[in-house]
C-alpha cells in the first residue's frame, strides 16, 4: 500500500528564517510526485512535479528536490505570504495512477 | 477557462436528507476526482473517473455515490446525509498522460455541516 508522511504537521518561522519541510513516501515505483499549496478555504493549487531522484525544480522563494525515498521542499527566506498548508502526494506507477495524499503541513510565517 | 467549478460553495442538511453536489470543468480532462477534507486529516478520495461512463470507488465510498455522463460534469449524491459527513469536500480533474505526472487542478470546494 502506497505511503505517504508529511513533517512537521506544523511549522512557524519568522520571516526571512529558511526552512524545509519534509515528505517521505513508501511506493511500488513511483510515476511522479507532487507539492501544492493550500490557502485557507480554497482547494489545493499545483506548485510542482518531481518524476526522479536528484531532480529539483524552484519556483520563487521554493524548491523542491526528490531522492528515492522523500522529497524536501525548501523555503528560503520566507514572506508571510507564503503561509498555508503544503500538501504532497505520490502517483505509484501501476495501478490505478491514483495519487496518494499525506496530511499536509501547516505552514505560518510571522512578520 | 473557469476550470473546475463547484457548486454549493456551502450547505447545511439535516440528517437524513440527501443532496448533490455539483462539479464541472472546462479543461476536457478525462479524469476527475472527489475528495474530502477533515481537520488534519488531508485529502480522502471517495470516488473518482476515467472518463464518460466509467467510475470507480476511492478509499471513503461508503455513503456517497457518482455519475459521470459527461466528459465535463461529475455529481457526487449523498444519500442519508449523517454528521460522519461534515467536512469541505473538493472536486479535481487531470488530464492522463502516458508518460505520466497528471497534474490535479481542484475546485473551491463545498463545504457541508450535517446537524
């Protein structure tokens, strides 16, 4: 059965304090991960894909990396914008291709 | 492109009482989704498609059933609505490639109090 653990479940920094938050996952071969971000009351939106280990893609303040067994996305000097709950999930690749969510950590930066 | 669009925004039922959520795209994605969301609990598929005419149960079905007659449009029916089903539930839909990496987008959610 696919896996999929987020930590920490919370985390709060100061602004400008970097900071990684962690997703380790147990798959039968993985098709792809994903990071998305949710704000309060809205539905999760996409920030990033990941298909290999050693891949690594950035998107303004965020990066996120991939090794066979977790993917770490990195948040460098955060803004207090950037608060909201990151989500990963996995896509194994037999089956269904249905992604497997972990619970989210909630994010919240301080001015 | 509206994306993927739902309706009620939110929605109070009595126990019992049956209704259906609405959820469409515009996107002409073969696959779409159902969620739910509790507090700290992240994403729960319920059901989800392949496309027209084709669905299957996710890991929560109990209570819920779908139809997807469309490419575009896919209700989520409770039946018997119980308090077990408060919560913000979210539409999604991807686009399968073969290659892989289908991106979801979600819709805004609904979110409903059984009482």
């Amino acid at each position: 059965e696919d896996q999929v653990t987020q930590s920490p479940e919370a985390l709060r920094l100061q602004e400008g304090e970097s900071s990684s938050l962690n997703c380790s996952y147990t798959v039968s071969g993985l098709r792809g991960l994903f990071w998305y971000r949710q704000d309060p009351g809205k539905g999760p939106e996409f920030l990033f894909t990941l298909y290999s280990a050693g891949e690594e893609k950035e998107k303004e303040r965020l990066k996120a990396t991939l090794t066979k067994k977790e993917s770490f996305l990195h948040i460098t000097a955060p803004k207090p914008e950037d608060s909201a709950t990151y989500l990963c999930a996995v896509q194994a690749s037999g089956g269904s291709y249905i992604p497997t969510f972990g619970r989210g950590t909630s994010l919240i930066v301080h001015p | 492109n509206a994306g993927v669009t739902q309706t009620p925004k939110f929605r109070i039922l009595k126990i019992g009482q049956s209704m259906t959520l609405q959820c469409a795209q515009d996107m002409n994605h073969n696959y779409m989704y159902w969620y739910r969301q509790d507090p700290g609990m992240g994403l729960k598929l319920i059901y989800y498609s392949v496309g027209a005419g084709i669905t299957d149960k996710g890991e929560v079905p109990n209570g819920y059933n779908v139809s997807r007659s469309t490419t575009e449009d896919f209700p989520l029916r409770l039946e018997l609505a119980a308090p077990s089903q408060t919560s913000v539930y979210f539409c999604a839909s991807s686009y399968a490639l073969a290659g892989g990496g289908e991106t979801q987008y979600f819709g805004p959610g609904t979110r409903l109090l059984v009482l």
